[in-house]
C-alpha cells in the first residue's frame, strides 16, 4: 500500500513523510478517525514508507524487497494484532483470514472481520494471551528492516488488559514503532492515551468517495452520487451498498411502513418473521431474508430515506434528493402524514439502532420493538392531525 493509493488526506500523508524525513517520528501513535476514513489503509502505507529501501520524498518506491513484502503482508518486522473470538485466542491463530480480508479491502469494518472468522453472535476481544505474544514478540530483534512495527487494528478492545502494554510503549527497543488505528478515543485506557502521539483522520468528503467509485469501481456518476450521500464518508459503507440490493431494500421499507403505520400485531410479527427467516408465515412464500449485515445496511437505507424526507420538510418548493423516481414519490406522500418533528424522532430511533445492531442485538426483539414505536411516531401524528 502506497501513499497514493489512498484517497484523500493530504494534510495526514505531509504530515507523516515530513515527521520520518526530520526525524520526529513518534514510537507510538493512534490513527483516530471515523470508521471507513482510511485510517488502517494509511497506517499501511506509512509503515511501508518507514521500511522502504528506496522512498522517494512522496512515497515508497513500490517496488524494493521491503515494499513488496509489505505489500502481502509478509514482511517479518511488521506483525499485526486485533480482535478475536475466544478467551485465550491470539492474533497469529487468524492470521490467513486476516491476510485475505486485506487482500479485498484496505477499508476493512469490524462487522467484515467477524464475519470472516466466523464468530456468529460473539464479540471479538484482544485478549491478555495477545498482550502476552506482543511483548514476547518485540522482546526480539527486527530481521530485515529499519523497524519494527505493530499495527493494532481496533484498541478499544484491549480493555483493560492494554495496562499490560504500557512498559512496552514507554520503554521500547529502539526503532520499534506502534500503530493504533482506532475510531473510539473514549474506550481507549488513558495511560495508553498518554503515551502515544494521536494522528487524526478526518471523514472523507462526498465528493472523494464520489472519485473513489467512479475511478476505481466503474460506478457511473449518478450512482457514485447516491452512494456517497448514502454512505456518509464512509467509504467502506459505499463499496459495501453497491452490491446491496437498493430496490428491494427501497421496496422493503414502504412495506415495513404500511405494517408500522397499521400497527396490527399479527402483521408487525409476520413481517419480522418474513424478513429473519425469509419465508412469509402467513402467505408460505419466500420474502427478502436479512442477515446481521443486511439488517444494519437496511437500517442505514431507512435512516438515508428519512434523511431525505427531512430535505423535503425544510424545503417544500424541492425535489427529495438522492432518491429514485418511486422513493420520491413515496417521500413525498410520507411528508403530508408526517410532521418535520415526527421524521426527525423517526431518524433519530434508526440510528440508535443501527448502534444496537451493531452490537449484535436480537434482530426479533429489535425490529419488534422498532415497528412498534413506528406505529406511536404515526399514530401521535394522527392524533395531532384531528386535533
């Protein structure tokens, strides 16, 4: 992974050459930015500067013994930790899996990991046995380059077993650089705050996401338009949407609305049902089946519709933006039931529970629960409307 490579953040990569080439390169750092900024990928590309036989003053040569290996993820003085399933797992038992996800993405989520470790229900966790294998591990010279690195992917799961590594952080063998690309500064222990010089990554913009799609992806514009708005700056969000199917989410949720804006339990509990088994209970026929990543990027298409609906209720005189021709439509009629404070509790319930989803809550209790307080957001609506 080069500099180049990486779109955006051309502030963070002079940053980053400027401090190795006067020789004020931090032992210890956090990458800290919002999930899908990039912040793991230029963590790989500043340790492949760091190790390159030949960088130039922009970038690593791409093409040295060193770059090379880097570039595989094989090169033996870079070792990489982060989260497992299992009380006293380490990060080499994931090691192929690991090699393989970066191999597809440079712009990995945590919700990609597990799933690729096969982890079902459990929470991933850096564990006191991984601590253990990290100080061992930089107990022993470098092999073959100038340094030796860590890149720690997601520290906020070290917990409290991160004290462990806090000698190893004040006190390393020379020439040895730590890397902790992480999102939550707040779930980071404090004394290991306090020991490292914090990089932050700021979120991409619309438009670099846009650039992204189209030049590397062959998006055209008017699709890289809508994922990007869709997507936030997170870029890994925007190259997951686009195999997502759109229509049948944009389909899914008018038919979920309908069901909330009746509220009858036998519906709200058949339409649960229909989307956690993918077969209607009532009629036998197959419906659109959502696993744990299709219940979260369905949430986030429904918090992106209601986003928009928002557009509409500030400006009356607009087209509702980013949304097909049957979204606007549909936008549009949802905007005459429903007041600009009913729309703005309504998106603000999605996101609390794009949060909970994440965490692996139980999608029945969930959704449930969730179609029921659609149904309140309508009915108070209604009762306003009479009044």
């Amino acid at each position: 992974m080069r500099f180049q490579d990486i779109i955006g953040h051309q502030d963070v990569k002079k940053h980053l050459i400027e401090t190795y080439q006067s020789s004020r390169t931090a032992h210890a750092q956090i990458f800290l930015g919002p999930e899908g900024s990039g912040k793991l990928a230029l963590a790989l590309a500043y340790i492949q500067y760091l190790l390159c036989e030949n960088p130039t003053e922009e970038d690593s040569c791409g093409e040295c013994n060193a770059c090379k290996k880097v570039n595989r993820y094989i090169h033996p003085d870079v070792h990489f930790s982060y989260p497992t399933i299992g009380s006293k797992q380490v990060s080499t038992n994931f090691v192929a899996e690991w090699r393989e996800l970066l191999k597809k993405t440079s712009y990995p989520v945590l919700n990609q990991w597990l799933n690729a470790i096969d982890a079902k229900n459990q929470q991933g966790n850096i564990t006191k046995d991984e601590c253990v294998r990290i100080i061992k591990q930089f107990s022993l010279k470098k092999l073959e380059g100038n340094y030796k690195a860590l890149i720690m992917w997601l520290p906020e799961y070290l917990g409290k077993e991160g004290n462990r590594l806090l000698k190893l952080i004040e006190e390393p063998e020379p020439n040895t650089i730590f890397i902790f690309v992480a999102e939550q500064s707040s779930k980071i222990l404090n004394t290991i705050l306090s020991r490292c010089q914090i990089v932050r990554i700021p979120r991409l913009s619309d438009e670099q996401v846009q650039e992204y799609l189209n030049t590397n992806l062959d998006i055209s514009p008017d699709k890289a338009i809508y994922l990007s708005q869709l997507a936030e700056g997170n870029l890994s969000k925007a190259i997951g949407l686009i195999d997502d199917a759109q229509d049948a989410y944009s389909q899914l949720l008018m038919t979920w609305l309908r069901v909330a804006y009746q509220g009858h339990a036998k519906l709200v509990l058949n339409w649960v049902d229909g989307i956690l088994t993918g077969k209607d209970r009532k009629t036998k026929k197959a419906t659109l089946r959502l696993s744990r990543k299709d219940q979260l990027a369905f949430l986030q298409y429904g918090l992106h519709f209601f986003r928009q609906c928002l557009v509409h209720s500030y400006r009356t005189d607009a087209n509702v933006a980013f949304l097909n021709e049957a979204e606007s439509i549909f936008a549009q009629k949802l905007t005459t039931l429903l007041k600009l404070e009913h729309i703005q509790t309504i998106a603000k319930t999605l996101d609390e529970n794009i949060y909970y989803i994440e965490r692996n809550a139980n999608p029945k209790i969930l959704f449930t629960e969730l179609t029921i307080a659609l149904h309140k957001v309508f009915r108070k609506s209604r009762s306003q409307s009479v009044a």
